[in-house]
C-alpha cells in the first residue's frame, strides 16, 4: 500500500502545477562573457550574480588549478580536524581587513552560515533565557530557517520591508520584555534589489541596546570602497556575507570581534561539523580578493551599476513596477505566477535567460523577472534587451495584458 506520505507528494506536485509554481531542474552550460548554452543555442545569460565575471577570469582560474594541485581537491576533513590550511587563515584574514573587523570565519555556504550561526547567537549560555529577534519581512530563506531553528525561547517579530517607523514600534512595544534583541536584515535584498536604511538600523538598534546582524551576499565585491560592501565603516555588529555571488565560488563568512570568532569557533554546530571550504574555492576567492581594488575590476563595478541604472529607468519610463531597485539587482514586477513564465519564455524566445522568480520566494502576487546583471553584458544586447520589453509590453499581446492587466486576448 502507498504510505500516506507519498500520495501527498503527489497532491502537492500536482497542485505546484495547477498554480504555475512548479519548479523544474534545467541545464545550462556556461560560456565565457555571461553566455551560456541552453538546448544547443547560445544565450545571454542576465540570471546570474556573476556580476563582475570572476567566474571565466583568466587569473583566477589559474589560482583555482594551482590551489588543486597543491593542495588536493578537498579539503578532505572539518576545520578542527584536519582540513585547515594556511590558504583558509589567509582568505579570513583578507575578508576581515576588506571589512574592516577584526576577524573571520569562513563557512561553506551561505545557507549552512545563516541556519547555524543565527542559533548559535541564540544559545542560552550566552544569549538571555527569552531572545527576541526583529528581522525584515523579506530576509533570505536561510535567515528565516535559522530564526526557526534556535529554539522556544525565542520570539519572531517581522517588520515591513525597510520600514523603520514600524521596526521602531515593535521595539518599542516589545523591548523591555527581552535582554536580548537581534535584528536581522540585508543590506541589499535579493529580490528587489534595493538597499536597507542601514544608518537609521544602527541607530535604532543603539537606542534599544539591541545586536544587528547584516547579510551583505549581494554588496560584497560590487558595492563600497574596493567592494567592500556597506557594512565596514559602520556600526554593525555582525556582518555576514556570500562568496557564491560576486565572488563567483562557493563559501560564506562571518566577521567580526575576535570574541565572537572565538565563539563561533566553539559553539557552532554548522563551522564545526562540516568540511572545511575546499581548495578549489580557497583559491580563487583567494584571488578575486587580491583583484577587487584594481583598476579592471574598479571599472567593471563602475560598467555594472551604469548599465543596471539603464536598464532601471527604460523599465520605469515603461511604467513597470521596479521595486525600489538601486542595485545590480533589478526586479520587474508582474504579478501572477502565470503572466511570468510568458515573460521569461518570451525572453528565452529571443536569446535570453532571465528567469521567473514566483512565490514563496517573493510574496504572493510579487511573481517577477529578476535581472541580474553582469560587467561583461555588451552595451547593445541591452539595447536589445529594452528593445524587446518595450515590444513586449507595446503589442497587443498577451504580456501587454499581463502588466496593464486589461486586456487578456492574443498571443505573443
Ligand atoms: C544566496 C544568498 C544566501 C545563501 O548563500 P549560498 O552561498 O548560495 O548558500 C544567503 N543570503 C542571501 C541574502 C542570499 O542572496
């Protein structure tokens, strides 16, 4: 007989279906420039957080190889086993500087970091017998998962997206109750690209005497001094961050005071039971980090904020929702899951990958194509790119109906 479990796999599937949200493994081979290959054509690729194109860069590729050949392919044991090479202490100790901290904490993914270091925080033997944590509405599926797994004795408070007069009211309904206070946002949002008020965090989180945890996985390496993200000359107590976007490889970190990389070291389930970051990676992030503050790569930040501002006011001179966009991160806002997946295979269609993001990863009714642009993307595939939006939404078409939401007839 079939369990239970596994006809409600079933339903759920099917119900995926019905609502457009189904989600399906497609393959992808990457070519150099941003390009990749899909069922044999060649494509612009403007899904990709390979935002300065680190992945295909020529010396830091070379790094990779020669990490390998020196020091194996993994790693090969946890940190505090041992897999812990000088190639590790070095990247940590060129993020912290980047940063301006203390010290670093490498991990392997940036899931693994959020879900461990956030309960980690939270443990009784240093955080108070009741936590309240106070986070954004729209943080990452890995800080929510985090938040979710530290425990009974802590509270979940979510604040509309970058609204700080509503941060200021739950902290002032709810401070007095907890000794301990985390609040938790992004500095630039994944899915909409826009930026958090992180001055007016800081001050909120010194008057209530609260921690402030950033994720920065979409500002390091693109934004700030040399890429140093927003976070390094202010006051945040916790900055974590990604080496899978910008910095093209795999990993995460945590900086901050030696006291609280000390701890992490000791306490965290996720750095202490899990392999240590593998030579591959090492060195190329290794590399990228010696790369950031060259003139190349100074120039490719530059050409990537200039052309998402393009990009950004050719969609908005087209009346079409960008959120609040400020970032190499650009949304366009379409509503159903349904009128997405016409736009993103409209766009497939012409030779580009820009890919439906649907709920639950962005709100119901917030179903979008998320642009992700890149350095490397040529000035005239995004006229191309602007060329066939404005002729998507121009034509009596099926996408036309989508935004404007009137008309319903005809297809693209
Ligand atoms: C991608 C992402 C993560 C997860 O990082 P991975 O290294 O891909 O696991 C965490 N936080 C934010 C904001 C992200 O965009």
């Amino acid at each position: 007989m079939t369990h239970e479990l596994i006809t409600n796999i079933s339903n759920f599937l099917a119900d995926k279906k019905k609502n457009n949200l189904l989600r399906t493994i497609k393959e992808y081979i990457p070519l150099e420039n941003s390009h990749v290959k899909v069922e044999h054509n060649k494509m612009i690729n403007i899904s990709s957080n390979d935002y300065l194109g680190f992945s295909f860069h020529e010396e830091v590729i070379q790094a990779s190889m020669h990490a390998i050949g020196k020091y194996g392919v993994g790693a090969c044991a946890s940190r505090l086993v041992s897999g812990s090479f000088d190639l590790h202490k070095i990247v940590e100790s060129k993020l912290a500087r980047l940063k301006n901290r203390q010290a670093c904490l490498l991990f392997s993914t940036g899931f693994q970091c959020n879900s461990t270091v956030i309960p980690a925080l939270c443990n009784p033997k240093i955080a108070s017998k009741s936590v309240l944590i106070i986070s954004d509405k729209l943080i990452h599926a890995s800080i929510l998962h985090g938040i979710q797994a530290s425990g009974k004795h802590v509270s979940h408070k979510r604040y509309n997206h970058n609204d700080m007069t509503h941060l200021a009211r739950i902290l002032e309904k709810y401070a007095q109750d907890f000794t301990t206070i985390i609040i938790i946002s992004e500095s630039v949002f994944s899915m909409d690209g826009d930026l958090a008020p992180l001055d007016e965090l800081i001050k909120l989180k010194n008057t209530h005497k609260a921690l402030l945890y950033i994720d920065e996985a979409h500002s390091t390496g693109v934004l700030g001094e040399n890429g140093a993200g927003l976070c390094h000359n202010k006051d945040v107590d916790i900055i974590m961050g990604t080496l899978s976007k910008a910095f093209s490889s795999m990993g995460a970190y945590i900086v901050g005071s030696q006291a609280l990389i000390d701890y992490l070291t000791n306490a965290n389930t996720g750095f202490i039971y899990s392999t240590a970051l593998s030579p591959a990676m090492l060195g190329a992030i290794n590399k990228i980090l010696d790369l950031l503050p060259t003139a190349e790569i100074q120039k490719r930040r530059e050409n990537l904020q200039a052309k998402a501002h393009i990009l950004r006011t050719s969609l908005q001179d087209l009346e079409i929702n960008t959120s609040n966009s400020q970032s190499q991160i650009v949304p366009m806002i379409i509503g159903t899951a349904e009128d997405t997946l016409k736009w993103q295979e409209y766009f497939k269609n012409n030779n580009f990958i820009a890919t439906a993001i649907r709920p639950p990863t962005v709100p119901q009714g917030g179903s979008r194509i998320r642009f992700a642009l890149n350095s490397a993307l040529k000035d005239q595939d995004l006229e191309e790119l602007i060329h066939l939006i404005k002729a998507g939404m121009t034509n009596t078409s099926i996408i036309n109906a989508s935004i404007t939401n009137t008309n319903k007839k005809g297809i693209l």
